[in-house]
C-alpha cells in the first residue's frame, strides 16, 4: 500500500545553545495530511511543542517543555500510530513503547551548575581549530508527565490511556562538540526504579 502525506512545519528559535540550552525559548508547530488511493486513509495530523528556559538565580536555571500531537479520526496504519517511547518518552519509562492516536508531554527540570562551563586547551591535538575545549557539570530534579490516548486499545494494555509520570535526579555532563551525557536515577507509577544513561538533551 503506498501512502503520501503533505506536510507544514513552523519553527521559531531563540535559545542559547540547542543542544544543551540554558536561556531562551523555542516553538514548533507541525500538520501533516495523510492520503492513500488505495486505503481510506485520509485523517489529519497536529503536532506542537514549546520550550523555556530562564535562570532566576545565579548558577540555577529551570527549563520545560510541552509536547502534544493530536490525530483526527480515520483509519490509521500502525506504523504511523507511534507516541511515546521512541524519540518522545517519559523519564522512568524507557523500557515502554506506547502507541497512539494522540498525546501529551510535559518535562520540567530544574538544576545547579555544579561546574560552569570551562575552556581549557587540549596538548597533544596541534591544529588550533580543535585543540580548544570546555566542560561543564550539572545536578538537578525533574519530573515528567505523559499521557497517550488510544482508542484501539483501551483496556488490554494497563500503560495506554493512563497518566504516566516519571521523577528523579540527574548528574549531566556537557563537553567538547556538544557531547552530552546524563546520568538519571528516576521512579515511576508503577513503583519502578532505574539508573538510565543518555546522550541527547530530555527535552
């Protein structure tokens, strides 16, 4: 079956380092528009996500995001039906895949430079453009919130349709070429406890 989408996507970006950000704000809004010639697949899809990060104090700083997608009703291929656990999840349920026509994400941080962010010079790399990096450390407490709707599966599986929040502590690591490493110890609804490692930004 060959299936074609359109798609529209806006962005609007002010956020002081995109890998690890900081200070600033960010904003997307996307819709797409599913067709088949063969199928009846024809429904909409809506996706949106707002960032902010501020620093009421020195050396502290928040940051939150809000993530949804919101499909309108029609016949839908499973591989489209994706929601979280994938490039989307909520901290503490990274084992979990949980699919969907629609849902919501919500992340908040906050955190402490433990280490601020320090140049130093690498001896034995000769070339200048290369020789420089910086490394910083920060310690901090989070807590997610997610919720999936899927109307194809509304009582087999305990984790669709039920609010799913994730908390914890997390040691992040930041350094040469935006590399990114955290450290997350995090519990669950279902009681579940972890250490998970990441190398990509929560939000």
């Amino acid at each position: 079956t060959s299936i074609y989408s359109l798609s529209y996507i806006f962005e609007y970006e002010n956020r002081d380092y995109i890998n690890y950000p900081l200070h600033g704000s960010a904003l997307n809004f996307g819709a797409k528009k599913y067709l088949s010639s063969i199928d009846n697949i024809k429904h909409f899809e809506f996706t949106t996500k707002a960032e902010k990060y501020i620093e009421p104090y020195e050396r502290f700083y928040i940051g939150s995001s809000f993530k949804a997608k919101y499909s309108t009703e029609g016949n839908q291929p499973y591989f489209i039906q994706k929601a979280l656990g994938y490039i989307d999840y909520v901290r503490g349920y990274e084992y979990y895949v949980v699919d969907g026509q629609s849902y919501w994400l919500s992340k908040t941080a906050v955190k402490y430079a433990l280490i601020e962010k320090t140049n130093f010079n690498i001896p034995y790399v000769k070339m200048k453009q290369f020789n420089k990096s910086h490394y910083s450390f920060y310690l901090g407490i989070f807590s997610d919130l997610g919720f999936v709707i899927n109307n194809n599966n509304k009582e087999q599986d305990f984790i669709n349709n039920s609010l799913l929040w994730g908390k914890g502590v997390a040691l992040d690591y930041v350094t040469y070429y935006d590399k990114l490493l955290r450290i997350e110890y995090s519990i669950n609804t279902l009681g579940e406890k972890g250490v998970f490692l990441h190398f990509s930004s929560p939000f």
